[in-house]
C-alpha cells in the first residue's frame, strides 16, 4: 500500500548529527533501505521534516522503517495511505458504478 510517512526529526539530535558529519550517510542508507516512490525534505511545524512515500507491503515492515528514525534522530512519525490521481480517479468510477 502506498503510505505517506512524515518524519520530524528532533533539532537538538539532527543538529548533532549534521555537526559531526553523519547526516547525509544515515538519509542516503535510509532512503536506500526504504526505496521510496519519492521523498521531500523541509521545515514543517517547526521542524526539520521528510515525506517519504513508500510501499508498505506488510505490517510487520514497521519497526524496520521507523526505528532507525526513532533511535538516531528522536523523530515523530506520521503515516497514513495515500493515493495518485489516477488512483482516485479509479476509486471515483469504483465508487460511481456501485
């Protein structure tokens, strides 16, 4: 299933890893383990935040996503399933023949 994840990463704990040189590598392997359909980076809510969309394939999939986030960089993590426009479009027929 496609599914959204917004990670917002702790300041203090970001700052220290971006400091010592150690954030590029932990994205690079993180979004190399998640191989998500696209991923964005910015401020949100006050916050040094990445919106990943990725395929959730099975639930059990969850601590292998989100701890490393945890763990290294304090985060809070959203994630809910989201849709391309062809995918609402699809769901609109589904929707309009039922």
């Amino acid at each position: 299933m496609r599914t959204m994840l917004v990670i917002h990463m702790d300041t203090q704990k970001a700052s220290r890893m971006i400091d010592n040189n150690e954030m590029a590598q932990f994205m690079q392997s993180a979004l190399e383990r998640l191989r998500p359909e696209a991923a964005y980076f910015g401020p949100h809510g006050g916050a040094r935040t990445a919106f990943v969309v990725i395929d959730l394939e099975e639930p059990s999939q969850l601590p292998s996503i989100t701890e490393p986030f945890f763990s290294q960089l304090g985060a809070t993590i959203e994630m809910f399933p989201v849709m391309t426009a062809d995918d609402v479009r699809t769901g609109l027929q589904q929707l309009a023949s039922s």
